[in-house]
C-alpha cells in the first residue's frame, strides 16, 4: 500500500473543512449550535427564486444592487441547460445584490424561446440574446458595448440615460454604480457548500439579521490588493485563474477594460475582444485576465485549498506546485478536485473531469433530496 498516497488523500477533507471554519471565524461570533435542521439548506439554496425569510428584502426605494454578474449560455454540449437550471434555481434571487444578466447564444442567428428557458426574477434578472460568434468574453463585450455606460476608457458613450428604462432591450446598465463583476459561463456548475456550512450561515443571519449570499465567498476575498478571484487556478500553458467565472472590482474591471477599448470607445479587442478562433480568445482573452492583473500590480486568489498561502503576484510562485489543470482527475497530490472546496465545478463533456463532476452530481442529489423531505415534513 502507498501510505504517502493515502495520506495526502486522507488530508484533503481535513484542509477543506479548515479552510471553511476559517471563513465562518472571519463572519463573526455565533450562536449555540443548534441540531441540524432542513430549513437551514431550504432558506440558502431553496428551490424557488425567492429571498428566504432570514434575507428580507429592501424596499424598492432603497434597493441598490452592488453586483454585476453575466452570465453567458451556450448550448454547446449536453449539460449546459442543466448547469444554468441549477445557478438559477440554487443562487439567483430577488433583490439579493445582484443584477443578472444571461446572455443566450444564437446559432445561425435563430432566435431562442425564453419561455423554454429557467424562469428569472422579475426586478433583477434578464435574459439577452446574441448570435454565438465570440466566444463568451467576446460576448461580454458587445453587452458592455451596446448595454452600459460608464467606461473610463471611452472618449464618449453612444448611449444616454434616456435610455434607461426597465424596458429590458432599451435598459443601459452604468457599470459605476456596482463595487463587483462576476463572469461566468454555463460550463460550470454550483453553488455547492455542505449543509454543515449552511447551518452556521443561518445561525449568523438569525443573530445578526444579516444576509450572508453565496456571492460573498467571491466578492469578500477582493480587497485593495487582490482584483481577481475564481475558484480554480491552473497552470497550464501559464498560471491562471481559471475564466469559467471570475470576480473583480471596479478597478479590476478598470484594468481589463483598458485592454480592450479602442480610442473610438468600442470594446472589441484585448481581453473582451470578439475573436474568430478559441485558441486566440485563449490567449487574448482567458489567459489575458490573469496577465492582466498582475500587470497592473496587483495580486489573485482562488478557493484551492492548496493554494491559500500562495502569494502569486511574486514571479518565482507563478509556477504552481501542481503543473496542469486542477480538473485533471487524480492531479492535486494524488487527489481530484472537491466541489466543497472550490464551490463551482466544471461541468462539461471533457472526460479528464470525470471525478469532480460525479462529486458534484451526488451532493446535488443529496440536496434534492434534503429539500424534499423538508417539504413533506
């Protein structure tokens, strides 16, 4: 037997729940412990889009979203659908801090039935559409090109507030108003986080009536210095934080904008170019993020347990210890990626994950049945 092997492998659940009780240290003092109850999983990722009642909502005239998150869904292998169902169903709110935005990606420019398609909230969640021709950062930059003012990089806007409505194909977003930007995309699945989590989640909430969102993980880990977190980081063809979702800042935004504005105020290069190949937005855009940040001099992170003394704006850590993705199954010393872990997986056709994603599968199913039994209960 390889005891080195079995002891690495025996760590990985100790380091993952370290970590975690590291975070819930961060929130604050708690309440008693309390026995296990499914309300605790129902009121975090219950299954419809509604605020739990441990999360009131803000009035309409105070309710200020302080997130802008997109998300692009391309129906380009068979779990797309489903990894969007499960964002939505187990994340998206109303009025929780964030504006949703869902790109749908066109094929030969044949409209997509948004009947067919996860129901959104009404006030802060929209669907857009667009012919798939980008790539998903391409994508993203014809939406802050036709969809948003606000770009420092532009000379001027070829749109006013006038045109900003809650009409949803006239409504112009002013990315100044948001303090964080997610980027995501629909080859990933999540948010997963064990129950034993979401109970101290709740307990916080009900002691201090304050929200604590999934979001948080993400958006509290940017600070003066990191502009740039995700779950996974790779190093392979260069050290990354991997672009199926991504969180930074206004400033972050501000650095990766800056790439990709052109003196005519357009965004279609740099990392939100639209570019024809995957191998270039690759390399101009995916890869560009990391780059980019650094570059300006600041620093990322990502929720790899493995990693979280890694202080990657040094040149001499920039190769990381694990050379390769994290997906590859068996590649963290021995082990495979955990979804409790990283909180979102890649959830797609590629068979060199197969690990990670039969993880996640089996906590979705556990917490489908969880949510049931609460319901007959």
């Amino acid at each position: 037997m390889n005891l080195n092997k079995c002891f690495r492998t025996s760590l990985v659940p100790v380091l993952i729940s370290g970590w975690i009780f590291i975070i819930l240290l961060s929130l604050g003092p708690f309440s008693k412990q309390s026995p296990f109850k499914y309300q605790y999983v129902s009121n975090f990722i219950g299954s419809n889009a509604k605020p739990s009642k441990t999360r009131p909502l803000l009035t309409n005239s105070s309710y200020h979203a302080d997130v802008l998150l997109i998300y692009v869904y391309a129906n380009v292998h068979r779990h797309a659908y489903e990894n969007l169902k499960y964002f939505i169903e187990n994340a998206v709110r109303e009025q929780d801090g964030v504006d949703y935005i869902f790109i749908l990606q066109q094929t030969e420019n044949k409209s997509i039935d948004e009947s067919k398609m996860p129901p959104l909230p009404k006030t802060n969640a929209f669907y857009f559409q667009h012919e798939n021709k980008c790539f998903d950062f391409g994508t993203m930059g014809w939406f802050f090109s036709k969809y948003t003012i606000g770009n420092p990089w532009q000379k001027q806007s070829s749109v006013t507030n006038s045109n900003m409505n809650n009409n949803k194909t006239n409504r112009i977003f002013d990315i100044r108003r948001y303090k964080y930007f997610i980027f995501m995309n629909s080859s990933t699945r999540g948010p997963f986080f064990p129950p034993y989590f979401l109970q101290f989640l709740s307990d916080y909430e009900n002691e201090f009536n304050a929200p604590y969102y999934w979001y948080y993980i993400f958006t509290k880990r940017i600070n003066d210095k990191v502009k740039l977190a995700g779950p996974t980081v790779a190093c392979t063809p260069v050290m990354h934080v991997q672009s199926y979702l991504i969180t930074t800042d206004f400033t972050g935004l501000t650095v990766l904008l800056k790439s990709a504005t052109d003196n005519d105020g357009k965004v279609h290069r740099g990392v939100f170019g639209c570019y024809p190949s995957q191998v270039e937005t690759i390399t101009f855009s995916e890869l560009s993020i990391t780059t980019e940040i650094l570059s300006a001099g600041y620093m990322i992170t990502g929720l790899m347990a493995k990693y979280q003394l890694m202080n990657f704006s040094k040149n001499d850590h920039r190769k990381c210890t694990v050379y390769g993705s994290p997906y590859t199954d068996k590649w963290i010393d021995g082990t495979s990626l955990e979804p409790y872990d990283v909180v979102f997986v890649k959830y797609n056709n590629k068979t060199m994950t197969i690990e990670a994603q039969g993880r996640a599968k089996i906590y979705e199913q556990w917490m489908k049945a969880i949510k049931t039994k609460d319901k007959i209960s």
